[in-house]
C-alpha cells in the first residue's frame, strides 16, 4: 500500500467521524449525548492511527483530506482555503484576470467541469461536463480547494496553463495547455424559423436579461406566434438573473425561494409588470445548464408556462458565504439553496425536462495525448434537439408523444418521451 493509498485509507476513517460530528452539531441526527460520544470515538480513532498504524502519518495531510472530503459530501461547490489561499481568493476577486472560461464544482475528490464557456479557449479545446481535471500546472487538484483551483486557472492574457484532463472515454490523463485569454460571454442571438416559431439562443445570463428582453419583442413583431428558449451551455449567470428571465414569461405565481439552516424562507414571485410574451414557450436545457438558467427552467416548467426539453441540468443554485475562522482561513459554502415552485432544491437534483432527450457529446478524443487542443467533430447538418423543441412548441406535448405511439412497429416498447440519442452541435 503507499502513502497516498495510507492517507487515503485514513482520510476516510476521519471523514466518517466528521460526517457523525456534522450531524450531532446541527441536531439533525443525533441528541447531546451522542455529540460527546462520538467526539470520543473522533478522538479515540486519532490515537490508535498514530499509535497502531503501520506508520506515523502525516496528520495535516490527513486533515486536509478530511475537511476537504466532508465539504465535497453536502456541498460540490464548497472550498476549505487556509489563510494564504483566502488572501489571494480576495485579491483575485478585486482583479478582472484573463482565464480559460471553466465553470467549476468538486467531482470525486478531483476538480469537475459544470461546463466551458462557448468560444472560451477550453470549449475550444473540447472540454464538456463529462471530463474532471487532474492537475493544474502539475499540482494535483485532489482535494484542492474548489475557488484554490479557480485562482490558478486564471493569469495575464496570453499566458499558457497546463491541464490533466481524465476524459470519459480515455484511461490516461490528457494533456492539455490552454493561453489565458479575457474571456467574454457568448452574445444573445435570435431568429424566426417556418411556422413563425422564434428562437433566441442564451449561453450566458450574466448582464443579458435587457438584452434577451429586447430580442423577444422584436421577433414578436416580426411575427413569431412560438417561442423556443435555448439554454444549453447557460452556466453562468446568478440565480437572481433566471428569477428575471422567468419574470419575462410570467405575469403570476412562485418562481423559486431560497431556504437555508439559518435562513428563512424567501419567495420571489412575478411581477406582472415585468412580464411581456404570452406566447407559447418550450426552453431547451442540457447537462451544462446551471445556476440561474436552472431557476428559470424549473419556475417556467412548474408554472406550466413552458415544456421543458433536453436534459436535466448540472444542478447548481445556492447562496453561497465565505465564513473566516480563527487563524484566517476560510470556508466558503451554501448558507442557503435555491428550491423550484415545486419544492425541489435545485442544487440537489437539477432540472428534469418534461421531454427527455439525450444530446449525445461529440467525440473530442485524439490519439495525440499531448495535442494543445481538441478538435470536435464536424457540427452536424441538422439540430435534432432543437428540432424536436419546435415540434413540442407547435403540435403539443401530447400531440408529438401521440404521434410517437401511432407511428411505433408493432412490438415496439419504446416509451413516448423516453431519452433520444442525438449528436451534440458544435458550440461556436
């Protein structure tokens, strides 16, 4: 066994432990006594480690391993920094630095990717939701801290940062190096497709709720009586910008509230002055949509405004506080989530569309492990999912599942709305 398996092993010793003392602390599981019961066990553990194991490990190590470990177990987006790491976490907050365009949360102990940001030098170079990165400049990101990670992606434009990227289909990490550019978000775009059905495409929400209202009133007076709201690849963008997005469709009724151990429940409900479509609506989603495209999906669905089609979102929507503790770190976490009108939390389980269709990712592998970037497949001459989003939002829901079941072989136990297998677009 070496040493990483050795912390490893104990790591998860102390992390079973700090799950108990969790639960004892928050009253949620346990009653006082218990608390004191297993802070004996805690530290009963500790002494036979260092008394009866193979060898002395390194305590910190196994700590950090803990810490880390128990943050990742409630909260994927959450980040232990010591206090050099949460000086420079609050420095580089003060800087607009050039990066790579990763959206970030903690995936099996290692850095995951919610999604690229289009046109960004990573979706550039293919990187997607499915891939985790192993290390960032040869540092391991195995229990790094999530905003750690952040820091040392970003740099002066025109400066190279080293990646290890484990892919789906690839059993070696793949070495990537990316330049650092200042990344901007993708525009918001529209059009009007046959059958008067407008489509405006969001890749980002973050300063375009204006822009996206102005885009739907002009394609309803050029004519559109449909609506179709792409948010594929929408990661970025607060909860409180999908509130907005959502109000644009919305003249009443919940659209999400926030709810957390110390914080009371907060409903956002829509402002009838700030709605202006009634048009018929389906929104498009995939795996990387998150954050404040999630909240309008899940308002827009449970609403009944909209059909939502695609897949179910990351699940990324939360208040988020940075809590300094005595010797100058930090812990940086969820004081409080983000919950549909229906009562889910957003962060726990994404967005379900009402059709389910799978975008099958484009293979971006290539047998050159070293290659500086990923070329993905050619872009597909048709967009199925978008195609199938404009038979919802103009036969029905139940009309194209109908149709579905009429057209089905005898024999045939496909369900209607069962998950399709279709080739991804290209992102620009």
């Amino acid at each position: 066994m070496n040493r990483r398996t050795k912390i490893a092993v104990v790591s998860t010793s102390t992390l079973l432990v700090l799950l108990l003392l969790l639960g004892a602390v928050h009253g949620r599981s346990a009653s006082p006594e218990d608390t004191y019961r297993h802070l004996a066990v805690y530290t009963e553990v500790l002494s036979r480690i260092k008394s009866d194991y193979v060898e002395e490990p390194d305590m910190k190590s196994v700590t950090l391993g803990a810490v880390n470990g128990l943050l990742e177990s409630i909260d994927p987006y959450a980040s232990y920094l010591n206090s050099d790491q949460y000086k420079q976490y609050l420095k580089s907050k003060e800087e607009h630095k050039a990066d790579v365009g990763l959206v970030l949360s903690k995936k099996f102990g290692y850095v995951g990717i919610v999604d690229a940001i289009p046109g960004s030098p990573a979706a550039k170079a293919g990187l997607s939701t499915t891939d985790v990165i192993e290390t960032i400049n040869g540092v391991a990101t195995r229990d790094m801290p999530l905003a750690f990670a952040q820091i040392l992606l970003q740099g002066d434009p025109g400066s190279t940062v080293e990646l290890g990227v484990l892919r789906f289909r690839k059993p070696e990490p793949q070495k990537l190096t990316l330049t650092r550019v200042l990344v901007k978000d993708p525009p918001v775009t529209a059009k009007i497709m046959p059958d008067q059905v407008g489509v405006i495409q969001v890749q980002s929400l973050a300063g375009n709720i204006p822009v996206i209202a102005s885009k739907v009133e002009e394609l309803q007076k050029e004519g559109a009586k449909r609506l179709v709201l792409d948010l594929r690849h929408d990661a970025t963008g607060t909860p409180e910008e999908g509130v907005a997005l959502a109000n644009l469709f919305l003249d009443k009724g919940l659209i999400t509230y926030t709810l957390g151990q110390k914080s009371p429940r907060h409903d956002f409900d829509a402002n009838p002055s700030k709605d202006i479509s009634h048009l018929p609506l389906a929104v498009i989603t995939d795996r990387g949509t998150a954050a404040g495209a999630e909240v309008a999906s899940a308002a827009l669905l449970d609403d009944k405004r909209a059909e939502v089609v695609g897949e179910r979102t990351y699940g990324d929507a939360s208040i988020r506080k940075a809590i300094t503790l005595d010797d100058g770190s930090a812990v940086i976490l969820s004081v409080a989530k983000f919950y549909s009108p229906a009562g889910k939390a957003i962060q726990d389980t994404g967005v379900t569309p009402s059709v389910p269709v799978i975008e099958a990712e484009a293979s971006s592998d290539t047998d050159d492990d070293t290659a500086p970037a990923i070329e993905p497949e050619p872009k597909p001459t048709e967009d199925l999912l978008l195609k199938k989003a404009i038979e919802v939002v103009t036969s029905g829901k139940q009309e194209v599942a109908s149709r579905s079941d009429a057209l089905a072989k005898p024999g045939d136990k496909r369900i209607p709305d069962t998950p399709l297998h279709i080739p991804a677009p290209k992102q620009p």
